[in-house]
C-alpha cells in the first residue's frame, strides 16, 4: 500500500476506494462528505446523485433521483445535508436520508451578470443566484452561499432562507475581488474560508463579510474541510505546469504537510482524520487513512 506524507500527517493511499453493487458506476463524482458516524455521502453527476457508503467503502444506499440537475457543493453539518444544484442556481438543505427541508433561490432562474461562459470573469457581480457553487451554515444557522461558476459573490441568508447581505465583485487581485469562488467553509469562529480558484488564493472573511486576511501560496484551491484537529485540508489543482496536492494548513494557513494527488474536486476530512478525494475526471472516489 502506497504511504504519503510525513510525520503527523502520515496517511495510506487507498485508490477507488468505494465499492458500488456489481454492474454500477460512478458518473462524475463532484463532492463528498461524512456523517456523525463517518458514513460517506457521495455526491455524483447521475442518478442516484447521493450514494452512502460505510467506513469501510461498503455500499449502504442511495438517494435523489431526479432531484438535482447538475450537482455540485456538498456538506453534511450536524448531521444535515447542504448542497448546490449548479445549472438549476439553486442551494438546498436535506435531512441525510433524503427528506428535503429547504430552498434557496428558484430553480431556472439566474441573476443578471452578463456572464456568457461559466468560468470566465464575470463583467458584473449580482444577487443570488446564477451557477452557485457551495453552501455552509454557521454556527449560529446563518447560510453562506458562493455563487460562482457565473457570478462573482458571497451571500449570507438567515436561517428561513432570507437574505442578509452579499458581497465580492469580480477581480484578480484585491480583497474581496473573486474570479469563481467554488468553495466556501464556515468554522466555529464564524470565520468563512472562500476557495477563490482561479486566483490562486482563499479569502478570509467575518460573518459580517469584512476581510481578515487570504492565503495565497497554492494552486487553483478547489475545496477546503476542516479537520477535527483544527487544522485545514485543502485540495489544489494543477496550474502552468503544478500537478495536483493536498495540502494541509494550520490556522495561519502555513502548510504543514503535502502530497501529490490525483485531480480532486471535493475533499472531506473525517472524525479520525482520514481524507476523502472526490474525482471528477477519474469518476471515482479516493481515501486516504491516517497513520495513528
């Protein structure tokens, strides 16, 4: 088995590492995330979009079909389950066995940003939502969306789902400037962690939307987890010639460990610190355990 990393940060490389029923596959695996009793929540681009699987990468059950158009953030945070539907612009909170509690934003309908291309700098930032890419709830059960793919954003709701505030404008360079946010992570200090890929950096922000500071030392950050160490796990993309890691931070973002990875999409820590990759090109999901 093939280790990785060093130290603290240790881990055995486990690739492909959920097991589907005989005769299935995995479309596109965009994300991932864990329950309370560290089930694997596998959020992919066909039906059944939400597949579970037991710590071990055996297959549990499934759920959502026809629920989501094009799948794309997903979180489990007390055991509730928050995620995008990109293309359908609209955000959505389930229960983890598929009961459906709440939505954000109306299916079909995208705000005006004169975006033509999702990906490209938007010439306009706008309200919610148009091709969203994450949501996050706060400790005290604000919702933290970043809208993305065609907009230039971050957008906080209150608990009911009414919206508080937004802020960002499209940029490459300042603070608060975004050319897509794809992820966005909410910690207990209600401190929010804002992947802003394709400039090369995360941003950090109040609850309130005032700038704290932005870690730029990384490649095209797809997503980020926090880890119950405290520490965040990051997975980075490759850019002009970088290959893709995983790297892992401290609370000042100073990296304390990285490997080489295949091209992740989705990463999730677990309650015992293993890492979990969900592979868009691959079609695939791998684990990473770490060494205690």
């Amino acid at each position: 088995m093939t280790t990785v990393g060093a130290g603290r940060y240790t881990y055995s490389f486990i690739q492909d590492w959920a097991k589907l029923p005989e005769g299935e596959t995995f479309g596109v695996v965009s994300s991932l995330a864990t329950d309370s009793q560290d089930r694997v929540y596998v959020f992919q681009r066909k039906d059944p979009p939400i597949v579970i699987f037991d710590p071990d990468g055996n297959y549990i059950g499934s759920w959502g079909n026809g629920a989501i158009n094009v799948p794309h953030g997903f979180n489990i945070v007390n055991d509730l389950v928050y995620l995008t539907d990109r293309e359908d612009s609209v955000c959505l909170k389930y229960t983890l066995d598929g009961k459906p509690l709440q939505i954000l934003g109306q299916r079909g309908v995208h705000s005006n940003t004169g975006c033509e291309k999702a990906g490209d700098l938007v010439p306009q930032a706008s309200g919610p939502f148009n091709f969203p890419t994450e949501m996050f709830p706060s400790p005290t059960g604000d919702l933290y969306v970043s809208d993305g793919y065609r907009n230039a954003r971050i957008h906080r709701f209150s608990p009911d789902g009414q919206l508080i505030a937004s802020w960002g404008v499209p940029g490459k360079r300042g603070p608060g400037q975004f050319h897509l946010p794809h992820s966005i992570l909410v910690d207990q200090e209600t401190l929010l962690y804002v992947c802003d890929r394709e400039n090369n950096r995360i941003q950090i922000f109040t609850g309130d939307g005032e700038f704290t500071t932005m870690w730029t030392d990384m490649t095209r950050p797809n997503d980020i987890s926090e880890g119950k160490d405290g520490n965040f796990y990051v997975a980075e993309s490759s850019f002009q010639g970088s290959k893709p890691r995983i790297s892992v931070r401290d609370r000042q973002g100073k990296v304390l460990s990285a490997w080489e990875c295949r091209s992740a999409h989705g990463l999730w820590t677990d309650s015992r610190g293993d890492v979990y990759l969900a592979l868009t090109g691959a079609k695939s999901v791998d684990k990473y355990v770490r060494q205690r």
